[in-house]
C-alpha cells in the first residue's frame, strides 16, 4: 500500500491512514516502507526518511513487481 500511495503521489492518504496502520501495526511488522512512513509523516525525521529511501530502493529491485519502479521509490 505504501508503495502505490508513493508512486501515485497521493500524500494526503500516506499522512492519513498509512501512518495510523503502521503505528498500530508496528510491534508486529516493519519494513523500509513503512519505517519511512513513520519517520517522514510521525517524526519529521527527513535525515531517515532519506536513508529509508535508499533501503525502500533496494526492497523494491528485490519485488518481483516493484522491480520496475524501484529507481522512482528511491528519488
């Protein structure tokens, strides 16, 4: 979901709920793009979020259908 928001360009809906569904699922899961959510959109952490960027790259080249937008995710 993160990754279709983000390649959509749909930020009002990545600060809305991606945000809330990640804070109440993070104990059980957590991946680059939902660390990226949480440090951009809770902490305004913008020296991660461009770290996780370039992790949310490389778990995108790894997906079998991300792979062709992990260059875009990164930027």
């Amino acid at each position: 979901m993160v990754s279709s928001l983000l390649l959509s360009g749909n930020t009002e809906a990545l600060s809305e709920t991606v945000v809330a569904v990640a804070q109440s699922e993070k104990s059980k899961y957590s991946d680059a793009f939902t660390q990226f959510v949480e440090a951009l959109y809770e902490r305004f952490d913008f020296t991660a979020a461009l770290a996780l960027a370039k992790d949310i790259g490389k778990a995108a080249s790894d997906d079998l259908l991300l792979k062709g937008h992990a260059a875009e995710l990164q930027a």
